[in-house]
C-alpha cells in the first residue's frame, strides 16, 4: 500500500515538505534516544547535565556536540535501523519514483533548553540551504528527519518556509545580485515552526529555506537526519568512503566527527539488512 495519499501529495506540491507518521516502530525510536544520551555521556533525567560539554562552532571541532545540537554518532547500529526501516525506504520511493536509492550516512540531534545562565547553549538556530542557490537550476533533491520524541513548536524543531521552492525563481529576482547562495534574506518570508509525534519523519524539498528552532521548552528535542537519493544521480567513488565509514564505525569524509572516536573504540559495524547493504551500496539494486 502506498504511504503517500492524494492529500499528502497536494501538500507537499503546495507546501514542499510532508510527514511520514510511524515512519519507524517505538523501540526503534527509544533505542535511538538511549543511544545519544549514552554517546553524550549525560544523564536524561538530570537536566544540569544537558549542558555539560561545550558545543564546537565553525572549524573548531573539539567536541561531539554543536551549539546547535548536532550530535557527531554516524554508525550505530541504532542510526543503521531507522536507516534501514522498510517504510522510511518506501516513503523515500514514492518521492523518487525508485527504490534504488542510497541512505547519507547522517547524524544525530540534541538541542537542549536555552538557558540564560549557559550562554553556549542559546542557539536561536538558522535558516539556510545545503545547497548552493546561485546556480542555473538547483537539481532537485529532498532532505529528511526524523522526529524521535514529540515535539512541540517551541522546542528547537525543524523550521522551514513552506512552499518556498516554488516562489523561489520568482523571488530570486528580487534580491541584489550578491546574495548569500545558502542564507536567504528572510524580510518578507515566513518561517513556520514544525511540530511533530515521535516517529514522524519529516521530508523536504532542499530548495526551501530550512534549520531547527530556538529550544524555548523544558525538554531537550530529539531527532535523526535520514535522506535518500538515487545511485546514479552520486558519484560511484563516493561508495569507498562510504563503505570504510561503516567498517571503520566512522563518519564519512566531509563530516566533522567525534574528537573522541567513541563509535570506532566502542561499536562494531552495523548489521546491515538485504535493504541496508543496497542503502549503504555494498550491494548492488539490480
Ligand atoms: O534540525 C533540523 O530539523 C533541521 C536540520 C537542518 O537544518 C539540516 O539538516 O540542514
């Protein structure tokens, strides 16, 4: 059955993103927040502890979190089961139109309460691309998270302004020549904050503007980043890099990673399913 319905599918034209309920069974979900509280070395019940180690900034990659909540784990096998979750595979399919897709080997999130007295932890979170927008025509693309605790509007979610993909050529004309290719201005565009349940996995069109929000809460927000792509459409000696990655229990190569190497000391590679080894490219889709 397909996941997609008639709706959803006028909602994502309209609005360039859509929600994938249920995306993953519960265990999985609480094997993945078990598995980020025990990375972190903090204790979830214990707030004071949220905040024990200083995030890194831009190139200074000296810690295994990032002010805003970035959380450097690639390989365990608790990333590896949303990854290879059948229904996460087959929303991904709907949207390409193919099963024969590759999972990026992404992170994790933690976004802890902002809190005056810790001035490293207030991260108001931005909006930007991943995409360079100053080229000819930006090839499309999706991005995905996945939501692993309910998550209320303030508490440092996914952020976006809908239906910009298909404002964004006529609006393109209205900015000076040197606009920034991955920051839009945001005068005059409106950003909406998305709520969702644990499970949900939230997929997007990468042309619109994006980032997670300013955690104004009491509870830590919670999520895993999960898109998928075409084989062809990547280069082939992306999949070495790969490949090592998940032996090595390491991130790929462009990715800033644990100064502590805590996945490599500490993990063996993930058991991977049929699906994952086609995901992950080890195995060919036929
Ligand atoms: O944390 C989020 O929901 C958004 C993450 C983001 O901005 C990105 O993946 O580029």
């Amino acid at each position: 059955m397909a996941i997609f319905s008639r709706e959803d599918w006028d909602f994502w034209k309209e609005n360039g993103y859509v929600v994938v309920p249920n995306a993953v069974p519960r265990e999985n979900l609480d094997a993945m927040v078990n598995t980020i509280w025990e990375f972190l070395e903090m204790d979830p019940n214990d707030p004071e502890d949220w905040y024990k180690h200083t995030p890194y900034r831009g190139r200074n990659r000296a810690s295994m979190i990032s002010a805003s909540g970035m959380v450097e784990i690639y390989q365990h096998q608790a990333l590896w089961n949303n990854r290879q979750h059948p229904r996460v595979h087959q929303a991904f399919s709907e949207i390409w139109e193919t099963e024969k897709l590759w999972v990026s080997l992404d992170r994790a999130n933690m976004k802890p309460p902002s809190r005056e007295d810790k001035p490293d932890w207030q991260n108001e979170g931005n909006i930007h691309w991943d995409t360079d927008t100053s080229v000819e025509k930006v090839p499309f693309g999706v991005q995905g998270v996945l939501y692993l605790t309910d998550t209320s509007e303030d508490q440092g979610g996914f952020r976006c302004v809908p239906g910009f993909h298909n404002m964004f050529e006529d609006w393109v004309k209205t900015q000076p020549e040197d606009r920034h290719p991955r920051h839009p201005d945001l005068d005059g565009l409106e950003v909406k904050s998305i709520l969702g349940k644990a499970g949900d996995l939230i997929i997007w069109h990468r042309l619109l503007a994006h980032g997670n929000g300013h955690n104004r809460s009491d509870r830590p927000r919670l999520a895993q980043y999960i898109r998928m792509y075409p084989v062809a459409s990547r280069e082939k000696d992306a999949l070495e890099d790969r490949i090592a990655a998940w032996q090595n229990c390491r991130p790929t190569s462009r990715w800033p990673g644990d100064p502590r190497d805590w996945e490599h000391k500490t993990q063996k590679p993930a058991k991977l399913t049929d699906l994952g080894k086609k995901l992950l490219g080890v195995e060919t889709w036929n």
